[in-house]
C-alpha cells in the first residue's frame, strides 16, 4: 500500500495562494485541487486572473517604453562618439548607464511582477 505524497508547484502571482500537486501512490503526479491559470510566463488562480493579465500588460509596456527610450539615448550617445576619443571620455558614465540593464527588466526576467 502506497501513500499519498505531495509536493509545491508554484503560487499565484496576484495572492500568493500556494498550488501542489499529488501523487495518490501510483507515481503519477496531478493537480486535483486547483487549475492553475497561466499568462505570459506568469501564473495565477482562477480569481485572479483578469487581474494578472492586466499587471503582466502594464509591466511589459513600461519594459518597452524603457527599452525605446534606452534605444533613443544610445542612439544619440553613438552620434557623439563619431567625434572620436575626447567625446567619449567626456560621456563616459553616460554610456556605461545606457548600456545597463534596467531593474523592472531583471525582475520580469526572474518572474516576478
């Protein structure tokens, strides 16, 4: 007679409910208890779901709004640089903070909203 086993698979990203998966002695491991919604990466619970497509929405858009003006900074920074070493000396820290990946983009990247 084998027993049941059971094991954390994830939490919703919106209320932090805890969802597991079991193994009723068979070897086969299911979610009996909750369904477990899934967005762009990101996962919450039934009732929660609207509400994390609209967080996962808002975030990607500041990420891309970030990116863009990034984009458009080093753009400017590389028009510069055509003037040659005295030039970027002179913007140096700039380009160093250009070039850094965002803080927002890091957490997105680690699943985190």
């Amino acid at each position: 007679m084998s027993k049941e086993r059971i094991r954390e698979i994830g939490e919703c990203q919106i209320c932090h409910k805890k969802f597991y998966e079991k193994d009723l002695g068979d070897g086969v491991w299911f979610n009996y208890d909750d369904e477990i919604y899934s967005y762009r990466g990101f996962d919450s619970c039934e009732k929660c779901f609207d509400k994390l497509q609209e967080k996962v929405d808002d975030k990607r858009q500041r990420i891309i709004e970030n990116q863009n003006s990034r984009a458009l900074h080093e753009g400017q920074l590389a028009g510069i640089l055509k003037f040659g070493e005295p030039a970027k000396e002179l913007i140096k820290g700039q380009i160093e903070i250009a070039s850094k990946e965002a803080y927002e983009e890091k957490e997105w990247r680690k699943g985190k909203l």
